[in-house]
C-alpha cells in the first residue's frame, strides 16, 4: 500500500537558477536509487549552477524599487524588522552587483550585498510560493496543500506556513497592508540577519566587540559558521518558538498534504546560494573552513536543531496544542513506515533485516530520523548510535523494548523539562552546540573516518544521501571535481540503480 517518498526537494533540483523540477518528485514511489541519482545531480549540478552564475551578465541586473513601509503601531517596536528598503540605498548595500554575481568578491562585496540578494536568491520567491502565483514553477501549489491540510484556509493567512516563507518574527502579526508588504519581501535580510530595529543605525560604524554589539542589538553573528548554519536550520529543518519567532514544524500533516520533505544538508545549501558576502573573519583567530568542516558544523547543527524541534513537540502536545500529534511521524526515519517490501532472496531484501542495520534497536521500532549515524570524528558524537552523546534520546525514542509510542511522549516531556539543565534534549543539543562551536573555530581538524567500516552495507535512502552529501562536501573540500571523480560518481549511481549493492559499496568507499 505505501511506498515511500523519493526525491529530497531541495536536494535535488540541480539548480537554483532553473528549478529543474523534473527531478522532484513528491509522489511515494520509494526507488532509493532515484534518491542517489537527484543527490548526485545535486552535487555535479553544482558545477552548472556556478555556470548559471557566470552566465548572468552585470549590465542585465535589475534591482527591484521597493516601496518604503511603515510598521504599523501593532508591530513590536523592540527589534522591529525594516523591511529590505531599510538596506537597500546605494550607498548601503544596494549597489551595482555585478561582480559579485559572477561569482566574485572581496573587501567591498558589503556594497551590493542586498543587490545580490534581490537578484538572484531564491529565497525573493519564498512568499510568492504561498500565493496563487508563485514565482517560480512548483509541483505542489500551496492551495493544493491547503486543501489537505486545512481546507478554506489561505496559505497566506496560515501562521504555520507564513513562519518559514517570510520573516518569521512577521508571521503572527495581523495582517495589515504593511504588515503584508514586508511579508511579501520573502525570506529577505532580516529573516537571516535578525530585525535592524535596534541596529541599522549604529551598525554603519560601531566598533569594539562585534559579539556583544551583535547580541546587545540582535544582529544574529552569521560570521560564526554554527550560528549560521542553526540559523539555515531554523526554516530548512525546523524550530521552536522563540523569541519573536512562532514554531517552524515540517510536520507529516503537511509532508502528506504534499508539501516536500525538507531535506536538508547545510554544506550543499549554502554552495546552492550566490553568496552575497566575502567570507572573513569578523571576530579574531578561526581559520576559514573548508566544505568538509562546513558540512560537519552543519551536520552537528542539524542534529542540535532537530532535538530543539522533538522536545517542543512534546511540549506542545502536553500544553494540548491542537495542531501538534503525538507521535509526530516526521521524527521518524521515513522508510520505516513507506518502502517497497521485499522478498530476502530478491536482490538488496536482505538489508533491512540484518543485525548490522538494526544496530541494536529492537526489529519493529521504528527508526529516529537518520541524522547522525555516519557523523564521527574523535571526541565528538560517534557513528554508532548505541555510543553517541544522545543514545539515551535514540534509545526514547526508538523503544528499548520496542514499545515507545504510548509512553514515549512523558519521557521525552520529561527530559525537556528536567530541572538540573534544560533536559536531555536539550542538554544535548548544548552538549552538540559546544561541539560545533569548536568544529568552527577551526580547533578541531576536518574529521578523519568520515565514512566508519560500520556503516551499512546498504542505507536506506535517507542515510544514503547523508552520506552522500559528506562525500560531496569532501571532494569541494579538495576544489573543484576532477572529471575522473564525476565519473566515478555516475558509475555508483548506475551501480545503484542496477541495485548491485557491492558495486555501490566499492565506487563509494574507493573515493580516498
Ligand atoms: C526564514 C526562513 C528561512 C531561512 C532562515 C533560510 N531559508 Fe532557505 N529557504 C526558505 C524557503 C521558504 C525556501 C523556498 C524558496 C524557494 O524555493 O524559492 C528556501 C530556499 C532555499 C534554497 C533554494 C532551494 C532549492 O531547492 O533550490 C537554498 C539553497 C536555501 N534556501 C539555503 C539557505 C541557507 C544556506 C540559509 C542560511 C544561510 C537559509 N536558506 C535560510 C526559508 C529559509
Ligand atoms: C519549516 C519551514 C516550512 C514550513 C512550516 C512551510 N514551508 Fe513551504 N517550504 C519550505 C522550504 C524550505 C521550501 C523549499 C523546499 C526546498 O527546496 O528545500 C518550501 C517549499 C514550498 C512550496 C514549493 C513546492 C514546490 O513544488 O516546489 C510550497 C507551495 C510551499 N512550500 C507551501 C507551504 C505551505 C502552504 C505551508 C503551510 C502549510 C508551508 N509551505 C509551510 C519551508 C517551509
Ligand atoms: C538566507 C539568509 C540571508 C539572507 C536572506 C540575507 N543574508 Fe546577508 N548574509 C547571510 C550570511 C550567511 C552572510 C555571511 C555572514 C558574515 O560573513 O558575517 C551574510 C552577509 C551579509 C553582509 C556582509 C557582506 C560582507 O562581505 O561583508 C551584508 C552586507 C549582508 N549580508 C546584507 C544583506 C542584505 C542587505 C540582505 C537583504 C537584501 C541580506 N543580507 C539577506 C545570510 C543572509
Ligand atoms: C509511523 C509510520 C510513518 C512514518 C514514519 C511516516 N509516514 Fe507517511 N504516512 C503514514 C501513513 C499511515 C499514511 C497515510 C496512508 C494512507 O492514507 O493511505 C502516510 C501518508 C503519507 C503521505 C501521503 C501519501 C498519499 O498517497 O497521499 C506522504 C507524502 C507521506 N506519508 C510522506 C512521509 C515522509 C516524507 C515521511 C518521513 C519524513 C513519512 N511519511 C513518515 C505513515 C508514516
């Protein structure tokens, strides 16, 4: 009856310039390969997008005029958002962006930054996609979603989806005209940089200690790779309130109404963007990161975020919030409930059953989203699940005795609220942050087993890409890829799609 979903959304459209849809699919149609084939399209794509980027000819580029907007009295008036307007002047950051679009910048990049932005980001388009006339070509119209997920309800007048497809701190605010301007700015500067209400003014010339002005006046420090990658995190993997922010949840209501998986992998997600910025050290001593450092700030990143997300649900279902389940199936590896069954004696049956894949999680249980099993570097959260920092939290949640559902909620409540930290979930989280924070200052080297002996023979799909964006991000780290390692590339994914597993294996572990 199920099969599983296939392609990734955003991992698998080759460009950002293009959408190639045709890649995305939202249908459930499990065929792991497929999964291989977007990814790997994903990462060579990358290659094309930078072409695309080139291909953008300076004097081509418009800057859109926005229309000043005044916040209504009803918006907060501690860090108030702007709007893009409030950056856009040309001596600001609304200068020409043409250098900066063919893929270069430097010590004045600053300048056309929001030029940049408003030329070529796709995050411009986030709010459109709500509306009946979206800005780029979807597979899914959000009146489609709605009409599952809450019938006669705009997607526009939907907190929850407003949350992520615009400055989230707009999201719950009433919906007047200049509420719904800003809004309809997309994801733009302050959804990323934090509301300028307390810091347009004095960040044209503050000096002294970037973090705590930062801080002080809720300029979110993107400079540290960590906090940016949780900040990506917030709306590609999800969040809880916080703040001025209302909760960010891709939940299996919406993924079932159609919306696509958010699948996520900040490495690949921010080479996808044409960076706006000159990557510098805006504080003292880190050393720039390389793609594989990045990719494994991001993984920690992503894990920690997603901790966040597991404890507010479990708070929201205890505080009987009625749009919040328990068990929320979007924690759960997807492929437990959707796949194609298997005969063991048909080629690749036998994967899912062996004790390798189990790892000791009892059969039946169903498996925590596959965040980190092929993260490991020496003294940070290891491969196995059975000895990483939240084993305890893997072992809630996947039933030490294979029974978690009923209960399972209260112990998650209860970690979350425990008194002595924030609980383990979150304790954890801190436990992750400190580690990231450390990855991106640059204290630790690039993580040397980044693919353990003990990975399964064959993931399934969700693991597979993880792995998949780690190998990408390895062979960024060691510049472009050669064409030889393409190759080898295509020949894995046919190996995958001629399901000859120990071919996958050889291609993929031969890739030193
Ligand atoms: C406030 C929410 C929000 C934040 C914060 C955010 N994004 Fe997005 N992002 C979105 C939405 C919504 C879309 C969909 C827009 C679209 O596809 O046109 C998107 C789209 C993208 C895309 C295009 C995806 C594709 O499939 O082509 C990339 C790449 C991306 N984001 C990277 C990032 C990175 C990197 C960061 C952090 C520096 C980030 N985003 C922060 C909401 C957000
Ligand atoms: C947790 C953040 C989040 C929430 C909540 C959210 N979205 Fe999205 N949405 C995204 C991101 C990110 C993308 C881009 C997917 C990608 O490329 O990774 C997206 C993509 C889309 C698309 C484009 C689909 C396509 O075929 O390309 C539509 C339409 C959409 N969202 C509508 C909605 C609606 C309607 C809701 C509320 C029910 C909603 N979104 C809630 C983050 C979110
Ligand atoms: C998707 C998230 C996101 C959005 C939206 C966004 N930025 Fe950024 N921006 C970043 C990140 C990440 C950096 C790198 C941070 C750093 O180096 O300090 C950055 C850096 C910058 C810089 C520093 C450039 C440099 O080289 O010194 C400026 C200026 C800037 N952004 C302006 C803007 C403006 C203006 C807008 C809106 C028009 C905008 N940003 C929208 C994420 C975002
Ligand atoms: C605990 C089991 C379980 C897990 C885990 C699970 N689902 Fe589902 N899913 C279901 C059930 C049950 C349905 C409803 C099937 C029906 O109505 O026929 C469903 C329905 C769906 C549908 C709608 C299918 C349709 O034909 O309308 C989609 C899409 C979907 N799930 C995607 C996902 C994704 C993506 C994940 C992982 C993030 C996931 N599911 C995780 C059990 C699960």
């Amino acid at each position: 009856m199920l099969n599983m979903g296939d392609a990734p959304a955003g991992a698998s459209r080759g460009s950002r310039f293009e959408h190639p849809l045709n890649y995305y699919r939202l249908t459930m149609n499990l065929s792991a390969r497929t999964v291989l084939v977007t990814l790997v399209a994903a990462a060579v794509g990358l290659a094309v997008a930078v072409g695309a980027a080139r291909a953008v000819k300076p004097d081509t580029v418009t800057v859109p005029k926005y229309e000043p907007v005044h916040p209504t009295s009803d918006a907060p008036t501690e860090r108030r958002p702007v709007g893009a307007v409030g950056c856009m002047a040309a001596a600001c950051h609304g200068a020409p962006a043409g250098e900066l679009l063919n893929g270069r910048s430097g010590p004045d990049t600053w300048a056309a930054s929001g030029s940049c932005w408003a030329a070529a980001d796709p995050h411009t388009a986030a709010y459109s996609l709500l509306t009946d006339r979206p800005r780029r070509s979807v597979v899914v119209t959000a009146a489609r979603i709605m009409a599952k997920y809450r019938p006669g309800v705009k997607a526009t007048d939907d907190a929850r989806c407003l949350a992520c497809h615009t400055n989230p701190t707009l999201a719950e605010l009433p919906a007047t005209t200049e509420v719904v301007a800003l809004r309809e700015q997309g994801v733009s500067c302050e959804a990323c940089h934090g509301n300028a209400g307390q810091w347009i003014q004095p960040h044209t010339g503050w000096t002294g200690d970037r973090a705590q002005v930062y801080r002080e006046t809720g300029l979110k420090p993107l400079y540290d790779m960590g906090e940016r990658a949780v900040t990506c995190a917030g709306c590609h993997v999800g969040a809880p309130a916080d703040g001025s922010n209302p909760v960010r949840d891709m939940n299996h209501d919406m993924i079932a109404a159609g919306h696509p998986r958010l699948n996520f992998d900040f490495a690949e997600y921010q080479r996808r963007l044409p960076k706006h910025w000159h990557e510098k050290e805006r504080t003292s001593g880190a050393a720039k990161l390389n793609e594989s450092q990045v990719w494994y700030v991001g993984r920690l990143a992503h894990a920690e975020t997603a901790c966040r997300l597991l404890g507010s649900r479990a708070q929201r279902t205890e505080a009987n919030d009625a749009r919040t389940v328990w068990p929320e199936f979007a924690e759960f590896n997807c492929a437990a409930c959707h796949h194609n069954l298997r005969a063991p004696e048909e080629d690749g049956g036998h994967w899912r059953k062996s004790a390798e894949y189990l790892d000791g999680r009892p059969i039946g249980s169903t498996p925590w989203q596959t965040i980190w099993p092929v993260t490991h570097a020496p003294g940070l959260p290891q491969p196995r699940r059975a000895t990483s920092e939240v084993a305890a939290l893997v072992r809630l949640m996947e039933g030490e005795t294979g029974q978690t559902w009923p209960d399972g909620r209260p112990k998650v409540l209860r970690f979350a609220k425990a008194p002595d930290a924030k609980g383990l979930a979150l304790a954890t989280a801190d436990a992750l942050a400190a580690a990231r924070r450390e990855a991106a200052a640059g204290t630790k080297g690039p993580p040397p087993g980044l693919f353990p002996a003990g990975a399964p023979l064959v993931p399934e799909w969700d693991s597979a890409e993880q792995l998949f964006f780690g190998l990408a991000a390895r062979e960024y780290a060691r510049g472009a890829p050669a064409a030889g390692t393409v190759q080898k590339y295509r020949t894995g994914v046919d190996a995958f799609r001629a399901r000859d597993w120990l071919k996958v294996k050889d291609v993929f572990t031969g890739l030193r």
